[in-house]
C-alpha cells in the first residue's frame, strides 16, 4: 500500500541530499523513538535530524506528556532551533494523528516552506476525532501519508474480547522509515554521495565517519 509514495520520498531524498538539505524528523510521546531510532547510528544516514524535546519524552512523565501533546503549538519552537531550509522535508510520526501538539506543528513546518510527510495510521485516524482546534488530523495537512496500518488503538493481539496487546506503531516507523531511507542511500552511494555511518566498534569506524560528521556538522546542532 506504501510502495509508491515510498518510491516518491527515497527519489526525494536523493534529490535534496544533493542540494545540501536535510530531513528532520518529529515525533512525541512513543513516537518519540522514531527520529532517535534513525539518528546517526550504525548503517544510518547522515543527514537525518531529530526533532524531539525531553518535555514531550515518556521520561517526562505520562501525565506531563498526556497533556503538553493536546497542546498546540508547544512543539513549534523546535523548528527554530534547526533552522530548517525552505522545501526541505519533515517526517512528522503519530499514530492517532489527533493531537493539537502534532497537528499544530505540521501546520508551522508547512507555513515554513517544508514538505510535510505524515507517518501514520490511516484506520486509527479516521475512527477518531480531532483534538487540533481546526478539527484536522496530521493526515490531512501533509504533503504525503505513509500509512502505519495497523489496529485503532495501536495494539494487535487480543487478549479478551475487548483487550489487547502488543503496540505495532514503533516497529512500523522503523521498517518503513529505514526502508526509505536505505533505498536513497543506495542510489547515492551510487552517485558518488558518501553519507553512511559505519559502526565505531569496528576497525576504522570511527576513522571512517569522520569527513561524513564534519559535513552533517553544517546543518546539526547536536554535532557541534
């Protein structure tokens, strides 16, 4: 079902890659783990950069989290920190897609110029109703959807008639996200665009991902 907008966003990638731009990527809540999950590791891209705030973290507390998530706006300020390129691209994670925070703050990324991709569940969104003041869901103020599947309410096994289990939306933004991200990184690497971290627990590694870090230094304030 993802299979060409995914095509759609490596093509995009390369193309923005070679224009010295970089994909940032937010999320709250558990969705949180997804822009750590593919920040600067092991066989992960370069130009990757985290959008997350330790307020808007599980660590903050679920109460803490619970309602600065319904809160418009309180996201927006970490667009300012980075900078961000007019026309760049934003991956923006939620599984509900309802949230003020979530939705408020796609709505900034695009009155900034970026492209905005929603990484969501289609089926959970639309069995919901918005909690963004515009009555909108992130699906439907972004630029492209990457459909997470999956069950509304997120878990998958059943447990009872009337109780389940097993999340599926991290595991989701993990396969599809490195999935995208793979396929750019092949076609430049084909191109002669080095921009693949290699492991520092291996020979070399770190020697390795040194000329990659100075360049992704531009652009990363977690780099400098």
């Amino acid at each position: 079902v993802n299979q060409k907008v995914m095509t759609r966003l490596s093509s995009r990638i390369v193309d923005d890659v070679k224009k010295g731009r970089s994909l940032l990527v937010f999320g709250s809540g558990h969705s949180s783990l997804f822009p750590l999950e593919l920040y600067h590791r092991a066989g992960g891209a370069s130009f990757i950069i985290p959008l997350v705030a330790d307020y808007l973290m599980p660590q903050a507390g679920p109460p803490v989290v619970r309602t600065l998530e319904r809160t418009p706006g309180v996201a927006n300020i970490l667009l300012n920190r980075v900078e961000p390129k007019y026309g760049e691209m934003i991956w923006i994670v939620s599984q509900s897609g309802i949230n003020g925070a979530v939705v408020d703050f796609a709505l900034e990324a695009k009155r900034k110029g970026l492209f905005a991709v929603a990484f969501t569940s289609l089926v959970h969104s639309k069995a919901v109703k918005s909690r963004h003041p515009s009555g909108k869901k992130l699906f439907e103020v972004c630029d492209e959807v990457v459909d997470l599947g999956g069950r509304v309410g997120d878990a998958a096994v059943p447990l009872s008639k009337d109780l389940k289990a097993g999340p599926l939306s991290t595991l989701g933004c993990a396969m599809l996200g490195h999935s995208i991200i793979v396929a750019a990184l092949a076609e430049l690497e084909d191109q002669g665009v080095r921009c693949v971290y290699t492991s520092v627990n291996t020979p070399d590694g770190e020697f390795r991902n040194h000329e990659i870090e100075e360049r992704a230094k531009r652009r990363d304030p977690l780099l400098r």
